[in-house]
C-alpha cells in the first residue's frame, strides 16, 4: 500500500480529467458559465495538481466550469501577470502558491505588487516541507549530528532550491543565518531537476517539498533529517522539528492558494472562499489530498490577507539579510 506518494500516471491521469475542462455537454448548461483558473506553473507539480483536484469541486456550488490555463514562465509571474490584468469579474483567477509573495525580492522586472494588485480569496492546502539529503553522500545520520556539522564545516555542504524564492532557498538562507554559516544556495526550475542533482551529489542538502520526496525517502534514495512544520508529520514522525531542536524562527511551509484581481467584488470574493472552504471539508477531497502530502487550511480571507503581509515581510528580512540579490 502506497501512502504520502504521487506517480506520474496519477498526475497525467487527473490533467486529462481536469485540465481540458468538462466536457461539452457539461458546459453548455443554461446558466452555467465558464470561469478562467491560470496555474502559473506546468502541468505535474503541487500546485497544478491541487488546482486540478479543486477546480472538479468548487464550480459546482457556483454554477460554473473552471477551465485551467497553465501559463508557465518567469517563475510565476507571467501567470500571475494575466491575472492582474485580467477584469475584476471573478472570471479569471489565479491558482498559486507561497512564491508569489517572494518573487519581488529574488526576481528583477516583476510588473506587480503580489499584495497590492491582487484580491486574496482563500488558501488552500498546506505543504509541509522536510530537510533532506542524498544518502549516499551526507554521512550524518541524524539531525543533530548534521547540524553540528553544519555549524563547524559550513562549506561542505550547499543546499538546493526548487525555484527562486522556494522554501528551500529560504529555509537554507534562514539557516544559515542561525548558524552564522554562509551556504552555497542553488536555484533550480522546479523540484525535479532539484532532487535528481541531490540524489547524484552535486548537492548536499535541500528543503524539500514532503509528497515530492517522500517515495525517495521511503526507498532510501534520500535521508530526512527534521521538518519545519510547528509539529511532527503525520507522514514522517521519526523526523523532529526545527523546533524541537532549537531554532522556534526555523518554521516554513509551502501553501497553495486562489486569488482574484485587484477591485473584484468582496460578494463575489466571498462566493468563491465560501465553494473553496466547502470543497476542502469534501472527505474524498481532503483524502486524495492527503495522499501527496497536503492538508486542507480553513481560514477567512481577512486571515489570508493578514499572513501575506506577515509573510512578505519576513521572507523580504531573510532575503535581504542572506544578501541574496534580485536575478
């Protein structure tokens, strides 16, 4: 039995499902409109396929079709982009994740204010994030010992980043700073090619998304040290957290989320957080979910906007004390 893991067929089989749009029949209901949903990444990863899982679910209690859009590029931005030009309607939104609040401090040229031009809807899920090296090359076998090592021979070791602006490149940068160690920090295009240089050894270490690893992890290809959740994974409970082991600052998570332009109608933001919450009580819902790391965030939109300001402010901190300069 397979738990916490998602294959490839999996994930082409549900953008086959969902990625086209419903069928015609289906669309062509009276009264039924069809609403734009731009992912701003390819198809396979985290947040394509949690967009995909809810956009099956939350038209429905709107009467509508979401057609996803996957407008990849400037690690986010060309998507999101389109979304802050779009109308105001609450026709077309934007399905992100965590980077969006980033990419202005990692990033030259991005044509928006994540917080400002944007309308925040809802997050949706949470992705808890695990540090994690190749086992063939990271002699430490437990957290402890690698963060002693850590400490006293910073530069054996570097760490790998799924993107600009990724957990991994902050949870490294973060650490670091904890440590008064500077890492060799670098920045991939995505988490595939990521893990596949951590499990060869031209990396050491990484922050790494938990359902993309965890199968790796599983088959001894990886070995994890700690989380950074506030408590221990459900998933991975050998793993403490960063906050059992002393660094309380040391917490990061990946989210995904659904937002609209900026001036959409607080009624119609209110429709789309309302079919969002109910979609993510949804038992074959949270099920599936569960089933690549990610549990379900019920939370207001007020709550929303209050963590993004947090958020960008600490991260814009990290970054900025990690000397890590706009490319």
């Amino acid at each position: 039995m397979r738990t916490g893991s998602w294959t490839r067929r999996e994930a082409l089989r549900l953008t086959a499902a969902a990625g086209l749009g419903l069928p015609a029949a289906a669309q062509a209901q009276a009264g039924r409109s069809t609403a734009r949903l731009i992912v701003p990444y390819a198809p396979g990863g985290t947040t394509d396929v949690t967009a995909r899982l809810l956009a099956v679910k939350i038209p429905d209690a709107l009467n509508q079709t979401w057609v996803i859009e996957n407008r990849s590029g400037a690690n986010g931005a060309i998507g999101a982009q389109e979304v802050a030009r779009s109308a105001p309607d609450g026709m077309t939104l934007l399905y992100s994740n965590e980077v969006h609040l980033v990419l202005k401090f990692v990033q030259r040229g991005v044509p928006f204010d994540a917080v400002l031009d944007f309308a925040p809807i809802a997050r949706t899920v949470s992705i808890p994030y695990v540090l994690v090296g190749g086992a063939a090359h990271v002699q430490q076998a437990d957290a402890r010992g690698l963060l002693a090592a850590l400490k006293s021979n910073p530069n054996q070791f570097s760490f790998a980043g799924s993107t600009l602006g990724s957990v991994g490149q902050l949870g490294a940068a973060a650490l670091g700073q904890k440590l008064g160690a500077d890492f060799t920090i670098v920045a991939y295009r995505g988490s595939g090619p990521a893990v596949n240089d951590l499990i060869a050894g031209a990396v050491k270490l990484m922050f790494a998304p938990l359902g993309a690893v965890m199968p790796l992890i599983q088959g001894g290809q990886l070995r994890a040290f700690a989380v950074t959740a506030p408590k221990r994974v459900d998933m991975l409970p050998a793993a403490p957290t960063m906050l059992e082991l002393g660094y309380p600052d040391m917490l990061f998570e990946g989210w995904t989320a659904i937002w609209g332009p900026r001036g959409m109608p607080t009624t119609r933001v209110e429709a789309v957080h309302a079919a969002t919450s109910a979609a993510l009580r949804d038992p074959g819902i949270v099920q599936r979910l569960a089933a690549i790391g990610c549990t379900p965030i019920q939370e207001s939109s007020a709550d929303f906007l209050r963590l993004m300001e947090v958020e960008q402010a600490r991260n814009g901190e990290i970054i900025r004390a990690a000397g890590i300069q706009p490319e």
